[in-house]
C-alpha cells in the first residue's frame, strides 16, 4: 500500500461502488431507505468496491478517473482514494479533491424523493458523513489542506455556503475540470492562494488532445466517447459546451484498460450516442457501428448506452434501420435488452418550441409528441429499454401544457420503459429563472405523477422479472427488489391526485419539523456569489 499522495481524489460511498455491476441499482441512493435499515439499503445499492493490490479502488468513477489521470499526466503524485481510507490519506496530502453528481440531493430524483417523502435522501446522508471527516483532518491534523470541489453538482454548493464554511472548502470548480485542476495543483505546488471559485467558460473546455486517458478502470466499464450535445435546451448545461468526438484509437486505450481489470461489460457515455460522428443531428452508420464493434471485442458481456435521444432514435432507424441492426448486433453477443436514459421532458408541442426547439431535430418541434411515441415503438420492438424523465414547472408551463403531457402518457402506455417526474432545477440558459416548488404543484401536475408511477411500476415489474438481476447468485436483491415494487404498485392503485397532493403536503410538514434545507424554497446563490466577490 503507497505511503500517500500529494493530491487525493475521493468521494462518499454512493458514488464509490460498481452498485453490484448493474448502474441502476445506484438510483437507489437518491431516495431515503424505506422499510429496510439504512445499512442494509446502502448494502444492495452502493456495496464496498474491490481494492488491488495497492489497497486503492479497483474501479472508480469515469469523471474521478480523468481527473487522476490529468494530475499524473501533468507529473503530480496524484491518486484515487477509498472512502473508508480518505481521511487516513488526508492528513499528509496537500489536496483533496472531491467530483460528484449530487453533492445534497438537489438535483433529480433526489430532490423528488426528499419533497414527496419528506425523508433525507440516502446519498446526501453520506455525503455529509464522509465531507464531515475529511473537515475534521483539516481543522485538527492537517490545517494546511487544501479542499477543492467540482463535477457537474459544483454548482450546487453556490445554494449552501454555509457548508463552504463548515467543510472548510478553499475551492469550487464548475466545468469541465481537467486544465482547472491542473493549474490549481500548480498554484499549491508554488504555495500561492487558489480562487474560491473557478467557473471553467465553454471555451476554455479542453480540446480532444487534451483530454487524458484513465489509467485505470472505471465503475462498470463507462467509457466517454463524445461531450457536449448539439440540441441547445435552455434548461440543459451541457449543451453550452462545445461538441467534441472522441476518436476510437483513445476510445479503444480506455477500453483496454477497462478489459485489463477484468470488466466483461461496460457503458459508452455520451449525451446523446446515437450521433457520435454524426452529421448534424443525422446519426451515420459507419462510426456508430465502428464503435459497437470496437466496444464488443472488450466487453463481450454485454454493451449498453448512458444517453440517446429520442429524435436521433426515430432518424436512425428511417434513415437507415440502424436501431434495429444494432439491436441486432448487441443482442447477438447474449444480452437481453439494453437500457439508457432520455428525456422526454413535455408532451407540449408549444412548450418544446419555446424552450427545447431543437430536441425534436431533424423534425419540427410541434411534431415531437409523435416523435416520443415513434421512438418508444421502435425500442420496444427492438429489445431496448429507455429510461426517461418528465420536466414539471417548466418556465412558461400552463395546465393545458401538462394535460397535452399526460395525453402523451397514454399513448406510451404499450412500451416496456420508466418514466420519471422532475421539478424544473434552473440551469442552461433558464439558470436565473425560479425552482419549481412542491408549493405549485397542481392537481394536473399530481395526477401525472400518478400517470408515471403507475407506468413504471408495471414495466420495471416486468424488467426484473424478465432481464434484470438474473441468476441464482442475484436472487435475494431480486427479490427484495420485487417486494418493493409489489408494495409500490399496491399502493399506487388506491391513489388520486387528491391523495398525492395531500401526501406531499404531509411530507412538506415533516421537512418542516426537521429543519431540513429544502433547496427550492431557500436559494442562497447571492450570498456566496458576494463572498467570492469579496
């Protein structure tokens, strides 16, 4: 086991895990445990993760991977760190840096599970457990530490400024990371002050050349082919930054990694796979099927997708039956179906002109509810199974918007998927605009969460017990995890919007008695905003 690292890389339990080889256990994390201890909960959802040799993580995050590899590229003692080891690792760093997805449970589902249960989510819980121990190496045994945070939540941190200062934070940075962290390394190497916070602008986001390759593997085999997205949603950050394909020869030096540490399976990460080398938002056979090729000579297991859209789902497909050859080439290695996440975001056509014009792209955007329905079709006939959310308190949203969505939901009620409500989180263009509060929630917006949950609960019923968690070693979560969704669809069917808002009222209540922060209702972004400025 290494002695230590100048610059530690870590981040809290939920994160850290391969979630037992299957990514959507990890969802897991974002509601608060029910009916099962917590310990118990964290246990089927986020389980302690393998050590090598070195004692370090054998599989880490794909974001906490590049950031690892850019500070060793760039010559710095630099390593990635188990949660349970971070505050021992701590004491003789001179940094330590910490990336996640959802620093306290503000972004969705999260904030979802936490308005409608009234019940701290699992992954914040954690989350200020591990901060809490890494503060405690700072202020009594190593006060020369320096804290830096970022990932695509820094942002999150400009709405608590009050844990800036109990997690004696000294760095925020909000972008892509990899040329950030390596000058802030500089400036500590030099003893110089570092900013307090760090906005990385699209064009400073770094250039293919310069984006280093993981040393060593990553959670269940993601690997990152493209960033940035070409759609232009206001309510998306993303697509501010600039688009850029990864060329398969660094593709394949990360895949060879992945296979090195044994992974038999893993996720090509993009926002949106289906245009990887793209024209436009015209998806093209030969680099997509280059890349499902490269891909299934390492992962032989199986080979799914982070994100695809749904527009680029439908032009495949007419354009050149690429969803059903690649289906075919995918399924042929043995796996049953392949999941990935998408948006739906409204069934509104006037809503998707006004604030996501380009999703429906290459079609016209009063056409996308008939576009959503195409490409549910055309993934359920061909094995795949998209994960998709609903946007509630979209900026301009009127009631005929949600029941134009809710129409949309009967029409998608024939295909296996999960559909998933989310309350409008500001950021893109819209990130001035308000947070969408359970205090809005109408009885149009209640009797689609009801539509959702419904759905959902019949499909994924169906997912487990057909594909997922298959095996006799699977069994027992597999049953655990059937048991919760017979408990969700038993009590689904004696609700009414009338109940779901009386529920959420209850729950608001219990946040109340708790004291806990509830984002939507106390943003602070100003306050620290005059801090940095100070």
């Amino acid at each position: 086991m290494s002695e230590g690292f100048d610059f530690v890389i870590s981040v809290d339990r939920t994160l850290m895990t391969t979630h037992h080889g299957r990514e959507f256990l990890g969802f897991m994390t974002t509601g608060p445990a029910v009916l099962l201890p917590e310990r118990l909960w964290m246990w089927l959802s986020a389980p302690r993760v393998e050590r090598g040799p070195d004692g370090l993580p054998k599989y880490a995050p794909y974001g906490l991977r590049k950031v690892e590899a850019a500070l060793q590229d760039a010559g710095y003692s630099a390593a990635i760190v188990d949660p349970d080891d971070a505050p021992r690792y701590a004491e003789r760093a001179k940094a330590f840096l910490v990336g996640h997805h959802d620093y306290f449970a503000f972004n969705p589902p999260s904030s979802e599970w936490w308005l409608v249960t009234g019940r701290e989510p699992v992954n914040r819980k954690s989350f200020l457990r591990f901060m809490a121990g890494i503060a405690e190496v700072k202020r009594s045994r190593n006060p020369g530490l320096r804290i830096i945070v970022g990932g695509p939540a820094a942002w999150q941190w400009l709405y608590v400024p009050h844990y800036v200062e109990d997690f004696l934070v000294d760095t925020i940075v909000d972008g892509e990371a990899e040329r950030a962290v390596v000058e802030l390394a500089r400036m500590i190497e030099e003893g110089r002050d570092v900013p307090r916070y760090l906005s990385v602008a699209p064009r400073d986001s770094p250039r293919v050349d310069e984006i280093s390759r993981i040393k060593r593997a990553s959670v269940n085999g993601l690997i990152e082919i493209m960033r940035g997205c070409p759609r232009g949603c206001k309510f998306c950050n993303v697509t501010l930054r600039p688009l850029r394909n990864i060329p398969l020869e660094h593709i394949e030096e990360e895949l060879r990694v992945n296979r090195s540490a044994g992974i038999r399976a893993g996720l090509l990460h993009s926002e949106d796979v289906l245009l990887y080398g793209a024209d436009g938002v015209h998806p093209r056979p030969e680099p997509l099927l280059k890349l499902h090729e490269l891909a299934m000579r390492y992962y032989d297991k199986s080979v799914a997708w982070s994100h695809a859209s749904l527009a680029a789902v439908v032009a495949a497909e007419r354009e050149h039956g690429l969803i059903s050859r690649m289906s075919e080439i995918l399924r042929g290695n043995g796996q049953d179906y392949l999941g990935f996440q998408t948006g739906i975001e409204t069934g509104s056509p006037r809503l998707a002109r006004a604030i996501m014009p380009a999703k429906a792209a290459p079609y016209p955007a009063d056409k996308w509810p008939d576009i959503v329905e195409e490409a549910f079709s055309i993934l359920h006939d061909n094995g795949m199974v998209p994960a998709a959310t609903i946007i509630l308190g979209l900026p301009g949203e009127t009631p005929d918007d949600v029941v134009k969505t809710l129409e949309l939901m009967d029409r998608l009620r024939p295909y296996r998927s999960m559909i998933v409500p989310m309350f409008f989180v500001p950021m893109g263009v819209l990130r001035r605009e308000d947070w969408f509060r359970s205090v809005n929630l109408s009885r149009e917006h209640a009797e689609l969460m009801l539509a959702t949950m419904r759905h959902s609960v019949r499909w994924a019923r169906d997912i487990v017990s057909r594909f997922y968690l298959r095996g006799l070693g699977a069994a027992p979560m597999r049953a655990i995890i059937m048991y919760f969704l017979n408990r969700a669809a038993k009590f689904a069917e004696g609700l009414t919007p009338e109940k779901v808002l009386d529920h959420i009222e209850e729950a608001k209540e219990r946040l109340a008695s708790q004291r806990s922060e509830e984002p939507v209702l106390a943003p602070l972004r100003r306050r620290l905003e005059a801090a940095i400025q100070r």
